[in-house]
C-alpha cells in the first residue's frame, strides 16, 4: 500500500475542488493508495506540506490547482524520492498539459492508478525553482495584471488586451556560454517545458527531460502582427515567426535596467535586476502516464 496525499489550493483555477474527496473515494484504486487529503491555509503552505509529507516517504504528493500550487508543491519534493502528482485545476495549467495530463478530474485521477514515476529537470531563477516557465517583459505584466483580475480565460484575455496597447519593451542583456547578446525585446522567456498554459505553446520544442533551457526572445512587434503571432502560439509555430528567436542553453544570466515583475510558472515576483537562471538535470520526480 503507498501513501499519497493531496495537497488542495481552494483558491485557484474556477473549478470546484467540492468532489474531489467524493471522486477520490470513487476512482482512486484502494489497492495500491491509502490517501491523505490537506488543503493549503497560505502562500508557501503547499511547500511545507510536501516537505513533510517527504520526510514521512510518501509515494507521492498530488497538488490540486494550478501552476502557482504545482510550483509550491514541487519546490518542497525536488531532491526527494517522493513523486509529484497532478491533478489540474488551475486557469493555465501549463505544465500538466506539457505532460499530457488530462484537466478533467476524474481522468486526472484515473491517470494515477495507471502512472509510473519518471525524472524531470527543472529550472532556477536566481533562488527561486520553476518548472514551466519563467520570463520577464510583456508577459509578466500580464501575469501581475491577470493576478489581480477575473480568472480563467477571459480574464486572461482581457488582462493581455489592457496592457498591450501601453507596454514599452526592455533592454536587455544576456551572458552566458557562446552567448552575448543586447537587445530591445516584447519578453524574455527561459521555457523547461513548452507552454503557458491553455494550449499556448511558447516553446514548442521544449523538454523537461534533454537538459536545456529554450530561451525565447520575442523583439518589438507591430500592433497589427498581434493576431497572427496570438495563432501561432495554439497551432505550435510560434518559433516560426520572424518575430522571435530562440537559443537554447544550460545557464545564463539576464540583466535588465532595473528591478521589476517576472513570471515564476505564471506567478508574479518583484526581482532584482539580474537575473541567473540555469537547469538542474533530473531534479524531480513525477507521475505520468504508464508508457508501456
């Protein structure tokens, strides 16, 4: 019998969390799981939860939400043995979708029944981890303003549709090997895994398993190229663009002129100035669907 628990944000996404204990008890395979059920009281709790639940040798630790609560709930299993679960409920869910994990709860938990454990890599921006995405520019404005707003799509829509008509780019600097480069750019993105979340594929060739980072950098664009670059994103071509370039790296350090908003999987941070970011190999594992 493993022990799994389920670390509950009761704030994020829009969906109900009300039948997650009833579809646990229904669905959940009583044979190989003895469940625990917590729901997180604070920022920061779901990490100490997952800390904890690690110190006891849980197979694995589930988090119930977004890409906010899978950050919190990773930070605290990275350089464990206990596995990372999830069951998305969140508005982007990025990271699950990247690994093909169904955002309907039922079959997220279905999923887990049949899930084997695989090793991940994951990066760090300055001391703080992230297993998506992290970026500075337009979209972490967009984050700090969606924050604030209606969740779920529509209010992600309507946060990019306030700040894009009055969003001045950045210049920036980028050092690290074979890379030295100074340029005005829409945003900055460092891409473990490929999406922002609603099927918006930032970094189509990204890899949370091939030991590189996708630095995506996106240069100032006509207001009218907007809709088309918007397509991209959904049909996977956005590394296509003329608008965009990619480089792909281990480590790197970004300096902008100030400190301001950057992304962390979604969640917006104040961050200083610079920024060293860098991929750590293998550094957390995860349930996915059984391959074989």
């Amino acid at each position: 019998m493993k022990n799994i628990a389920f670390i509950v944000n009761p704030i994020s996404g829009t969906k109900t969390k009300n039948r997650l204990a009833k579809l646990i008890r229904e669905l959940l395979d009583p044979v190989q799981f003895s469940p625990t059920v917590v729901v997180t009281e604070y920022a920061g709790h779901a990490t100490q939860l997952a800390q904890q639940f690690a110190a006891q040798d849980y197979y694995a630790v589930v988090a119930v939400g977004g890409d906010g609560t899978v950050n919190e709930v990773a930070s605290g299993l990275i350089g464990t043995n206990t596995a990372l679960g999830i069951i998305p409920n969140g508005s982007g869910n990025g990271f699950a979708r990247h690994l093909d994990i169904s955002t309907r709860m039922n079959r997220a938990i279905e999923m887990l029944n049949s899930s084997e454990p695989i090793y991940v890599d994951y990066g760090m921006v300055n001391d703080h981890p992230f297993f998506s995405t992290c970026g500075v520019g337009f979209d972490a404005v967009v984050a700090q303003e969606f924050s604030n707003s209606e969740r779920g799509i529509k209010g992600y829509i309507q946060s990019i549709i306030k700040d894009i008509f009055q969003y001045k780019p950045e210049t920036y600097q980028l050092q690290g090997e074979n890379v030295d480069l100074t340029t005005t750019a829409f945003l900055i993105n460092f891409a473990n895994a490929s999406q922002w979340g609603y099927d918006a594929y930032i970094a189509p060739k990204a890899s949370v398993q091939d030991g590189w980072l996708d630095v995506v950098i996106a240069s100032n664009f006509p207001l009218v190229a907007a809709p088309g670059l918007a397509l991209c994103l959904f049909t996977k071509t956005i590394d296509e663009t003329l608008h965009l370039n990619t480089l792909r790296t281990k480590e790197i350090t970004l300096t902008r002129p100030s400190e301001g908003v950057a992304h962390i999987d979604g969640t917006p941070v104040i961050m200083p100035a610079q920024l060293h970011v860098k991929i750590v190999e293998e550094g957390l594992k995860v349930l996915v669907k059984k391959r074989f």
